[in-house]
C-alpha cells in the first residue's frame, strides 16, 4: 500500500518588500506535512506562516506553525499532524526591510 505524498517548494523567492502567499497545496488526502523553511536577511522583520483553508480562499494561520525573522538568517522545519483542512500554503507576513532569499518547501504525506 503506498502513500500519496504532496512535495513542492511552494516559495522561492529573492529579495522579498511585501507580503506573499504561495499557491493553496490540495492536502485533502494528507495526515500530515512539514515545511522546511530556510531565509536569509539582515535588514527584514517579518513572520513566515504556514495557513490553511477549507475552501481556497478564506485563509487562517495554524496556531504555532510560523517563524518570525529580524534581521537574521536561518531555518527551521515546521510540522503538523492529523490535519482536517483541505489546503494549505506559506504566507510571508511581511512588516519591514528586505528578506533577501526565502524558500519554503512543503512535503505532505497520507
């Protein structure tokens, strides 16, 4: 029996000045995903999220799933279990200076 597995980087982008969304992830057959996220910046503030959505348009942010940045550099992976919702993305909550790289890849498994 094999697992139906979602994997894309769903954001890779370069010097980033205002909010972003990716493009909603179909997870509906998924239980459970992760996000790797990996930045660099030395100007920005800004907080990375991972959303989701029962309908592809009204969009909430997953209690404890973001990443916040300041003028810093880094990664982190971000992981969620059991997820109901039928769609997910990243969405760069962007608040000051430059993000110069971001690139957020998204593996879901079910």
């Amino acid at each position: 029996m094999g697992y139906r597995v979602t994997d894309e980087q769903v954001i890779n982008s370069a010097a980033i000045v205002a909010d972003e969304s990716s493009a909603a992830l179909d997870i509906s057959h998924q239980l459970a995903w992760t996000a790797q996220i990996v930045w660099t910046s030395t100007t920005a503030a800004g907080t990375i999220e991972i959303q989701e959505s029962n309908d592809g348009s009204t969009w909430s942010t997953i209690s404890a799933k973001t990443q916040a940045i300041s003028n810093n550099s880094g990664n982190v992976m971000l992981k969620g279990e059991w997820q109901a919702s039928k769609y997910l993305r990243a969405n760069v909550d962007w608040t000051s200076g430059s993000i110069t790289t971001l690139t957020v890849h998204i593996i879901a498994k079910g």
